[in-house]
C-alpha cells in the first residue's frame, strides 16, 4: 500500500533538497539520510551516518517480510508509524551492574530471538547490551544520544560487524532513531514499485 504524503512533508523534502544534494547516494542509503536530517533539521547528518547499502537492502528485505522491531524506549515506538514494535522497559529493572535499558534489552532478546531489527535511539546501555548477546539483527539502528557513552557504544557498534546504522558524533535520539526505521518502512518494495 502505498503512502500519502502529506503537501507539508513534501515541502520539508523539496527544502532540504535545495539545500543538500542527496542525489549521489543510493537509493536506501538517501532515503535513510533524508529522514534522518528531516526529523532533526540537521544536515550535517550526512556526513555524520554511517551505513551500507547492502545492509540496508537486507534489512529493507527482512523488515518487509516481517521481522519483528524492537525499540528501547517508547519514544521510539511512538514515531514508528506503521508498524507494530516490541519494547520491554515497562517490565526491566536495574540491578547492580545492569541498567534498566539493558535490562529490557534482554527481555525483549528473550521474547524476539534472532532476526529483529533493533532501534536504539536514548540509551548506549541499550545498545552495549545489544552486542553483548548473539541477536543476529537483520539491522541495528544505534543513534543513541548523549555525552556519557553514546560515542563510544555507537563506535562499538561499528567494530562489531554487525548490519547497522550509526553516526560518528553524539547527537542522535529517539525523533532520528524512528526516522531511520521509518526510512525503510516508506521505502516502496520491488512488489509495491511495479
């Protein structure tokens, strides 16, 4: 089913179009990126994100034929518009050594298993605990937020080989992380573009 745009976000588009060419990148890697810039209004996003192609498309391919999302907070939940997503920090708790969002990690890993796509957009907790499981994500969006942490789970994230999505610097958050999921949800399949 395809998406109605509404005439306000095509003109957010058209804007950030005039100031940005982003016609050099592929076609899932510019979607990713645009809507990653359009929900922060932050352009240096592109030159900030780090993704893949390839992985993208795997995950395109993964998220389409119904792979769960599990998100850590739900604030990332709450701008994931058109699907149903799994976020267990209601029922975490901390304990020594272990934050609550990492908590939830482990409970959501529990009830998910392997294949998910993973959207952390608040806690690096989060997503250090996400690499310490064998989650065998379609995709990891980690653009976790912040000055304690964030940089250095994001860079983990990178070094871990695993299918993602990132950035370099410590912006990031919940609007960004949806925003990237989001990406590929709009994103029209092969069956959808014929």
């Amino acid at each position: 089913m395809n998406r109605v745009v509404h005439p306000i976000e095509q003109e957010s588009f058209r804007r950030l179009r005039a100031r940005l060419d982003t016609s050099h990148f592929p076609p899932l890697t510019r979607a990713v990126v645009e809507r990653v810039i359009h929900s922060a209004a932050d352009l240096e996003y592109a030159t900030d994100l780090v993704l893949d192609e390839a992985e993208l498309a795997g995950a395109h391919a993964a998220l389409h034929a119904g792979a769960p999302v599990v998100v850590d907070v739900e604030m990332v939940a709450a701008g994931i518009t058109r699907r149903e997503t799994v976020c267990r920090l209601k029922d975490a708790r901390s304990g020594p050594g272990l934050t609550r969002s990492a908590h939830a990690i482990r409970l959501a890993y529990e009830e998910v298993g392997p294949g998910a796509l993973w959207v952390i957009g608040c806690a690096p907790t989060a997503l250090e605990e996400l690499l310490t499981l064998d989650a065998s994500p379609a995709l990891v969006i980690g653009l976790p937020v912040g000055f304690v942490g964030a940089v250095e789970s994001k860079a983990a994230l990178r070094e871990s080989g695993l299918p993602a999505v990132s950035n370099v610097s410590e912006k990031g958050g919940s609007a960004v992380a949806a925003a990237a999921l989001n990406a590929l949800l709009y994103h029209p399949t092969s069956k959808e573009s014929l």
